[in-house]
C-alpha cells in the first residue's frame, strides 16, 4: 500500500484485527483531514514484535493508536500495572494495554515471553529508544523478548516531513544482538521524528 490506508478485509489473515468498525471510520476521517498515511506491506504472521521510532514526541502514540483503529489492526503495548486501575486501567486494556509487574521475579523479558507462548496472537508495539530523547543506544528490550519468544521483529517508522507511518522488512533475529541491531537502525536512518532521528 502506498499513501492510502488498507481496510481490515484487507489485511493478512493471519494479522490480529480489530472490528470496531464506528471508531474505525472516525480515525481514517482524522487521518485524513491531518494528512497522515501508511506506506508498506503488513506481514502475514500472527505473532511479531513490532518497533517503532523515531520516538520524539508524545504525539506519535496519538498517530499510532489513531493509526492502529483506523486500519483495525489489533496491536498491544505495555505499560506499569499501576496505570491500570480504575477507569485509566479499562481504557488502557481496550486500547491494547498490557500491565507489566515490575516487581514481579519473572522480569519483563520473562512475562512478555511467556505472554507469546500462549495459543493467542500477539502483535506487540515497543518504542526500542525507551525515551522521547535522541539516545545513541537503543535498549535491548525488544530483541530479547522477540528472540527469546521465537517471534520476529517488524520496523516501522514515523516520517513526520511527509506525514507517513512507513512499514519495513520482517527481520528474524540471529544470535548476534549488534548486528540484528545495526540492520533495524539502517532502515530507520531515512526517517524524521517530529524532533529528531534515530
């Protein structure tokens, strides 16, 4: 897909969908109107991690998620548990929120790799850069939950010079972290945050 957003009848099959299909509908006229699209191919896989960066503003998780409902694709994210309480906590949940006990003996490599071996899809959006600032270093987060799950890694990124979400190539982890590294970061070294680049 090129510049336009793909409706939900269209996506893999094998994808996780959403089928909202009201909010669905007021998200695509938002993106529209803001001039946001997607360029790329969606794996057809059920279980994947997908990162995306440049993270440089709090706006991308509003294209994000905006983009997610509007397209129906059924993308979770963590958060701490403790957001997960009350009202805050529903809407997190409904949005794709996962809870992750910190304090927990099994870490949060542990408990999202066990999250993957359950029989349900899983597609899981992390921002690899940790913080909104322009770090050197990505943390290793996200490639130790992909290999240790046996899932692979999918890259997408924000070009916010033409408003654009541009999906990247499905990478299978190696044993080299650095080197899986180094492959994800020279897809994103073209794109623009809204504040910086990788």
């Amino acid at each position: 897909m090129n510049g336009r957003l793909p409706s939900p009848d269209t996506l893999p099959p094998h994808m996780p969908h959403l089928r909202d299909g009201l909010r669905r509908r007021l998200c695509r006229s938002v993106l529209h109107l803001c001039g946001w699209s997607l360029v790329g191919e969606f794996p057809d896989t059920s279980k994947l991690v997908l990162i995306v960066a440049p993270h440089s503003s709090w706006w991308d998780g509003i294209w994000g998620l905006l983009m997610k409902t509007a397209i129906g694709a059924d993308v979770h994210f963590m958060g701490k548990r403790e957001l997960f309480r009350g009202p805050l906590g529903a809407l997190l949940r409904k949005l794709g929120g996962i809870p992750i006990d910190r304090s927990a003996a099994m870490g949060v490599v542990e408990q999202m790799t066990a999250r993957f071996d359950q029989p349900q899809a899983l597609w899981l959006g992390i921002a690899p850069e940790g913080t909104r600032r322009h770090v050197p270093q990505w943390k290793s987060g996200f490639w130790r939950i992909a290999h240790d799950a046996g899932v692979p890694i999918f890259p997408a990124a924000f070009n916010y010079p033409d408003k654009t979400i541009r999906l990247g190539p499905l990478l299978h982890t190696t044993n080299d972290m650095a080197a899986d590294t180094a492959r994800l970061r020279a897809f994103y070294a073209p794109f623009q945050g809204k504040y910086h680049g990788v």
